[in-house]
C-alpha cells in the first residue's frame, strides 16, 4: 500500500474523532514529499531519519515529528500495513523549553499606538482594524485562528459575548467581553459594517477592503511590522522574537497578578481561566502561565500575609 494512502487513511481517522490534526497531517504529508511515492513496506530507516534531523540546528519540532510518526506506525503496524518501524530507537535530548514572551502595559500600549503607522493607502481602516485585533487577543486570550474566524454574527454586542467556534477540537464556546473592549469592538463593527458583506451576517468581523476574512499570514508580517515599530525585542538569546500568540499568555499572567493583587482565591479560579481560554484542563492552562518578576512578587506578598496570618 502507498505511504500517501495510508497517511491519508490515518488523518481521516484521527480528524474523524474530532481532533483538527492540521499540524500533524502537515508533518505526515511532508514526509510524503519526502520519501516519494513508495510503498510503505518499503520504507527505510536512512530517509525517515534524514527527515526528521532536517536541516539546521536541533529543535523541540524534531521531537514534535517524531511523536506524530510514532502514532502513525503504531496505527499502519497495527493494520498490517508495515512490516516493521523505521523511525530510529535512540532518542535526542530535547532542547531547552521554549519561553513565552510577557508583554509589559508599557509595551501593549507602544504596540497599540504603533498601529497609527499604517495610515496609509489602500486601506484606510487598517489602523483600527489591527488596534482593535490587537485588543481582543489582549484582553480575551483568544488564539488567532479564533479571532479571526469571528463572523459578525458571533460579536454580540449587546450581550457583550462573542461566540467562538473554532477552537480547538472543534469545541465552540462563549467568551464575554468586558465594557471598555465591548466599547472597541462595537466602535470598530460600526466601521466594518459600512464595508462589504459577502455572506451577509456570516461575513467576517476582521475583514479586507473586500469584506473577506483577513488572511492570517498578513496578520503575522504586519505583526512584525508593528513589532519592530515598537522597539519591542528580546535579547535573552531565544530562538525566536515575541510573537502575536504571546499575546495569550501575556493575557493569562496579567489576569492572574491581578487576581493575586485583589486577593481572589486564585485556586478556585484557575478552572474558571482555563474554560476561558478554551482549554480542557488546567494542566494546559498552568503552561501559559510563565513565571515573571511581576507575578512572583504578587505570590509572595500573598504568602507573606498567610504566614504572618494576616489576610490574604
């Protein structure tokens, strides 16, 4: 049986359980591209191998191709469709774990203002349509992908509640707004409403000239843009500079310093955080929450006041 057949059969299975499995199909399909067009039974350690060192240095996405074959064999051994497993039996060790990038107040506010640069033609909503995109991912940690799919149906504004119905597997989910980002975003819709709308109230919220959906890679270069117009870098020697997703969990460590701050039962409202961002448990959540300077001081003072027995 073909490799590319039995890759095809494999992500029809995993995406018919409700899993998106986009990266891993991508990874799967690359190997496709590869190796050739060859039997799976005749697949040899030598070229897997040189597929998953790739070029340049070690990096966790080698460990992240090898997790994604390892599922794929068990699934075509356990069918009968390879005599043996190629993937190699000696394991790398992982690199250094990858370090978000915590956003400061200081810095939302210079990438915020750095948006006014892209006053220019042809689009003349740009500006407040990246300001605004910008905003939400601040305030609400949604993913990109989610944000972006956002019709002008799911903004309800009078609710103050946005429908999210891509998340991850599929699940859809309602994330309230608070007053001042409700205030944005209807400011904003205002402004889109006057542009086209090609499937009607299904057209996207975050939309061209055209009213098509706003192309994520052009999010991301644009990101950049506003990136390096802020002067905003990291120089603790990372592989890579901050990122849009970072936005997220800047969202998650800025929420819990201020629970800290309030004095919240942070416990008992970590699982409230954690249906917020979408996610299935707090295991996931708790990997978002990156320990800064800001944060460890907001636990310690909360500490210091238990141990002393004053109040939290």
């Amino acid at each position: 049986m073909r490799l590319a057949h039995v890759v095809a059969e494999y992500v029809a299975l995993k995406q018919a359980m409700g899993m998106r499995f986009r990266t891993e199909a991508g990874i799967l399909q690359a190997l496709c591209r590869a190796l050739g067009d060859v039997d799976i039974a005749g697949v040899e350690s030598g070229p897997v191998q040189a597929y998953l060192a790739g070029r340049g240095p070690l990096t966790t996405f080698w460990h992240r191709k090898y997790e994604t074959l390892t599922g794929f064999y068990r699934f075509a051994l356990g069918r009968g469709y390879a005599p043996a497993s190629p993937l190699p039996t000696t394991v790398p060790k992982r690199p250094a774990p990858f370090v978000p990038y915590i956003y400061t107040p200081q810095e939302v506010q210079r990438l915020l203002a750095a948006t006014d640069s892209l006053a220019v033609p042809p689009d003349p909503l740009q500006p407040v349509t990246f300001r605004t995109l910008l905003l939400l991912l601040y305030g609400t940690g949604l993913r990109l992908g989610e944000a972006l799919a956002l019709t002008l149906a799911d903004v309800d504004l009078p609710a103050a509640v946005l429908t999210v119905r891509k998340g991850k597997f599929y699940k859809t989910r309602l994330v309230p707004t608070g007053p001042r980002l409700t205030h944005v975003l209807a400011d904003y819709a205002h402004k889109r409403r006057r542009r086209p709308r090609p499937a009607g109230e299904a057209s996207a919220f975050f939309a061209l000239r055209t009213g098509h959906p706003l192309p994520r890679h052009r999010v991301e270069r644009t990101f950049r843009t506003l990136r390096e117009h802020a002067g905003i870098r990291r120089d603790d020697g990372a592989r890579y500079q901050p990122r849009l997703h970072d936005l997220r969990h800047t969202f998650a460590v800025h929420r819990l310093v201020a629970w800290y701050r309030a004095g919240a039962d942070v416990q008992r409202l970590l699982p409230q955080l954690a249906t917020y961002l979408g996610h299935a448990d707090i295991a996931a959540t708790q990997r978002y929450l990156t320990l800064t300077p800001e944060l460890l001081h907001a636990a310690s003072r909360r500490f210091a006041a238990y141990a002393i027995g004053g109040a939290p």
